[in-house]
C-alpha cells in the first residue's frame, strides 16, 4: 500500500492519498486544499485516482474536492446525512477566514457497510455520527488501518459543538463501531498525529470508562 499523509489548508487536515503498488489506482480521502500539492504526490507514483472520498462535509475536508475532480476525472463520496452541510459552505468559509469553494457536486452517497476501492485495497465504512450526521470513518483490514476524519483524535475526539454535531451519538459511534476494531490498528486522525485503537481505548480522557 502507498500511503501519503499531506496536512492541507489553514487548519492542517490529513488529506490521504492511497493507491496500490501494482495497479496504481488510487483515492484521494479529504482533499481540503492545496490540491496542487496532492496532484504532485499522486504523479510521483504515478496513481491514477478512482475515487474521491470525503469523511464529513465541513470545509477543511472537502473544499479541494471539485478542483481535484476536475483534475482527475474522479468521483465525489461523502454521506447523504452531510449534504445538509454541504449547502453551508460560504457560511463555513465565514467562519475561519477562507475563500468559500464553491458548490461542491456530490457524485455518489457511501454509508454503514459500503465499500470503497483502490485496486485490490478495499476500506469498509463505518458511519459514525456526532462530530457530524454524516461523519464516516474509513477501516482497511487487511492493512488494519483507520481514516478516522474527525472523530477520533490522538487523546481526543471530534467537536460536537457545530451544528449536526452530538455528544451522545459520537461517544456512541466511538464505542459501539471504532473501539470494536483490533488494537494494533494504526489511525490515522483528520488532524495531528498518528495513534493505534489500544492507546485511545488506554489513555484517551473521552473514551476511558473511570
């Protein structure tokens, strides 16, 4: 598996660009800027992207999504539930001081038990409300590695304080579908730095039970 992690935009999220050694086709997850940056690292290994994931609608995620599907020709996923907050783009832009991106098209809906493909490398999704209504977490099992977006972080979770968010449901989505995952699994967060399940499930204030 290639996998590159490129922190993007204002507030650094972890754009992922995943592709498969042999194939070479890849997916881009989170392209929230900086799309020239993505598409040297994706013709530095010469990936060919199918898929344009997003984990949940808000701006730092997905405001590079339309430039990098005009420049590669792939299709847009994100959840039916974020379409909502898709259409709040110039009101997100407002709130941390960007240039609003524009209508964002979304080309296909992904939910609890779809999947998404690279090649052979296949990602469940797992739907995880609170951060978001329609936040979605990406698991690789054979690689057993997690594209969390912003629901789990290292020693944190997702804010719940923006609207569609919910304290209940992401504690919720954190117990009953991501802490169920083995604990050597690498996660990648939507922001900072890596951690594996066992250490959240260990140490993370919001998911030790006291």
């Amino acid at each position: 598996m290639i996998h590159e992690i490129l922190p993007v935009g204002p507030l650094q999220c972890n754009c992922s660009v995943i592709g498969d050694e042999i194939t070479r086709d890849a997916m881009v997850i989170d392209p929230g800027d900086d799309i020239e940056d993505v598409l040297a690292l994706i013709k530095k290994h010469n990936l060919r992207v199918k898929q344009i994931v997003i984990t949940h609608a808000h701006i730092d995620h997905v405001g590079g999504a339309m430039k990098l599907r005009a420049a590669t020709g792939a299709p847009i996923l994100l959840n039916q539930n974020d379409y909502a907050l898709l259409k709040m783009l110039d009101v997100q832009a407002a709130w941390i001081g960007v240039e609003n991106p524009g209508k964002v098209e979304i080309d296909q809906s992904i939910g609890q038990s779809d999947t998404v493909q690279a090649g052979p490398l296949t990602a469940n999704v797992i739907h995880t409300p609170g951060h978001t209504e329609g936040s979605v977490c990406l698991y690789f099992p054979l690689e057993k590695k997690l594209i969390a977006g912003d629901t789990l972080f290292a020693g944190g979770i997702g804010r719940t304080d923006l609207p569609g968010g919910s304290m209940r449901k992401i504690i919720q989505s954190l117990h009953e579908k991501v802490l169920t995952l083995p604990d050597e699994t690498v996660v990648v967060p939507g922001h900072g730095p890596l951690t594996t399940i066992g250490e959240e499930r260990e140490s993370n204030p919001f998911l030790v039970k006291s």
